[in-house]
C-alpha cells in the first residue's frame, strides 16, 4: 500500500499524507489538491484498502440502516438521502430491511449489528423495544433515527399528532363535519406509532370542533392500492358518505381520489381529500399536502450521524422536521350535496391523472 500510494503522491505532486487524507477523507484538503490527488490515482488505477484505512483510523467508512420497507415512497426518499449524503462523504452502507413481525428482527439486533463493524446506525421508522435498545447501546458507537424518538437515540420526527391535527382543521376550516380519516393498521388504537399518532391527532381535531360524534377511522395498507380499497369502502354507499377524507399519507389519499372519481365523484366538488407527506404525485394530482420532505430528513440524519462520528453528536434528544401545508385543489369548501351517478366500471385514463 505505502508504494502505491507513494505513487499517488509523486504523480499529484503532494506528501503521502496529503494523499492519503485526500483519497481518505480524513482530514482537511484544498478541492483542487484533492481532485488532483484523485486523478492520479485514476491514472494509475489506485484504490485505496478500507480494511487498511480501518486499521490505521479505526474506523469502517460503512454506516448500517435499518428500516421496514424500502418498496413504499416515504421510506425510498429517505434512503437516497440518507445514501446521497453518505457517498458525498466517501461512506458505505449496509442496509437491513426488517418487515413487520419479521422472524428475523432479533437476528438482526443481536447478530448481525453487533458482528458487522459500523461507525454508525441510523434507525428509519424502527421502533426498537427495551432489549433491542440496550443491544445498540452494547455497541458504543452513534446511533440517530427517524420517526421514533427513542431513549438515548437522537431522533429527527416530525410533530404526527400535530401534522394531523392540521389537516383535519383545514378540511373543518373549509366547512366539512363528515370528515373520515383513512389511516394506517393501528391508527384506531392506542400506541406509539405513526398511523396511531394520526389517529389521535385527527380524533383531537373533531372533537375540539364539536364533531366528535361524526369521527370515522377506517384502516388500511399505507399505499396506493390501500387508499384505493378504503376509499371504495366509505364512499360505495350515498347513506353518510363523508364529504372529505384526511389520509394519513398521499399514496393513501390518491388511492381514494382514484375511487372516488370511479364512483363518479367529484374531488373537490362531491368530496375533498387532504394528505401527508408531500408525495412527488401530489402535484399531478392536485392534492392538498402536509408536506415534510422525507429526502432531506435521510440527508439530515446522515450528516447527523457522521458529524457523531467525528465527535460533534447532536445535542437535541428530538429535532423537529418541518411540515408545510400545501393547498391544492383536491380540497374546497363543502359544497351543496348533489345526485351522483351509479358506480363507474372503469374510469377513463385520462381521469387517474387528474
């Protein structure tokens, strides 16, 4: 390695441990000393050895992620954050993919974590329980999450319960009373999770408003083909139809709107539709947002954790993730109820996209 690198040097023109800081990342360059020391390296088709970084720095350069999805929107957008920033700081990452009730969660707590060296671990929308915590705490290395504030873990988390109040109120403020709050598995019941939170957030809304009679919860997969079977359900029949939705994520809540329009539906018209999350089809689709901007929460954790790792850990136990209200046209004041045709077989394409 030394003769290698010492090559590196000669041909950039620079000390070896300027090479070697520049090629590392370890350590302050001048940008053009380093694009300079990394095109001789090119040149002379040098990669430099993590294990041999390791020895020498003790430290991996590979950060592991643990998250339960990586095929639903929210969870993708904070991965590519979370990847981008760590590449623009030469890490690597080893992902780990925990699925509800999978058998493998405590493999992964108790094995897998603690036998793979990481300089660091960021949790996204993983709750860990007591055991799970104290095993990441064994490691001694920085930890961040996202979505769960967690004893001893900084965590960035956006406000859910408040988020959700908010949308319910702008759908009250436009004059809507039958308001159903289509929410994620769990969103009816009492627990620490964000469909719960939601849930909560939305019955708080409707009762500090008078309404709380009319409150309706109904439950379903947090994606486009569970917004679209939910939405189904509440609006097939004309006895009660709610006059607005509040989804508890966009993909939720253009499922909905795509029922609703094959019911021959207006949205806004016959029905108005609020979501969260700031969805990249929430413009097409006119959608009326919480927006929170799940790419730069993986950016900010990453940056987070690796400013951690090199000894500025955060000092806020709980950062707050903004959250905008957007207002599109899928929300409007509550309307005169009019007839509405019978049940659409299939809605025309351009109708899906509207």
């Amino acid at each position: 390695m030394s003769s290698a690198i010492a090559d590196v040097a000669a041909r950039a023109r620079v000390s070896k441990a300027t090479a070697s800081r520049a090629l590392s990342g370890n350590g302050y360059v001048a940008e053009a000393t380093r694009l300079r020391v990394i095109a001789a390296a090119e040149e002379i088709g040098y990669v430099a050895s993590s294990n041999a970084a390791s020895l020498v720095t003790g430290q991996t350069k590979n950060i592991g992620v643990v998250m339960p999805f990586i095929n639903r929107w929210f969870f993708g957008e904070v991965l590519d954050g979370i990847e981008q920033a760590l590449l623009d700081r030469g890490y690597d990452m080893t992902l780990y993919n925990l699925h509800a009730g999978s058998p493998d969660r405590q493999r992964v707590f108790d094995f897998f974590l603690a036998r793979k060296r990481f300089d660091g671990i960021i949790l996204i929308g993983v709750e860990p329980t007591e055991a799970e915590r104290q095993a990441l705490t064994r490691l001694a290395i920085p930890l961040v999450g996202i979505g769960f504030p967690t004893d001893g873990i900084p965590t960035l988390a956006m406000d859910d319960r408040g988020a959700a109040r908010r949308a319910t109120e702008h759908l009250i403020s436009l004059g809507h009373q039958r308001i159903v709050h289509i929410g994620g598995e769990g969103a009816d019941e009492s627990q620490f999770s964000v469909a719960a939170l939601r849930g909560a957030g939305y019955r708080e809304a409707m009762a500090a408003a008078g309404l709380e009679s009319e409150s309706r919860i109904e439950t379903t997969a947090m994606s486009l083909p569970g917004g679209y079977d939910a939405g189904a359900n509440i609006l097939s029949s004309a006895h009660r139809r709610p006059t607005a939705v509040f989804a508890s994520c966009d993909e939720i809540a253009i499922g909905a709107m795509i029922a609703a329009r094959r019911l021959g539906l207006r949205v806004p018209g016959d029905l108005s539709v609020i979501g969260i999350d700031g969805h990249e089809y929430a413009e097409m689709f006119s959608l009326t947002t919480i927006e929170q901007r799940p790419r730069q929460q993986g950016s900010d954790a990453a940056t987070a954790l690796l400013d951690a790792v090199a000894g500025n850990p955060a000092q806020a136990a709980v950062v707050d993730v903004p959250a905008r209200l957007i207002v599109r046209t899928s929300t409007a004041p509550l309307a005169p109820t009019r007839a509405v045709p019978g049940v659409a077989e299939r809605a025309p394409a351009e109708e899906q996209t509207a």
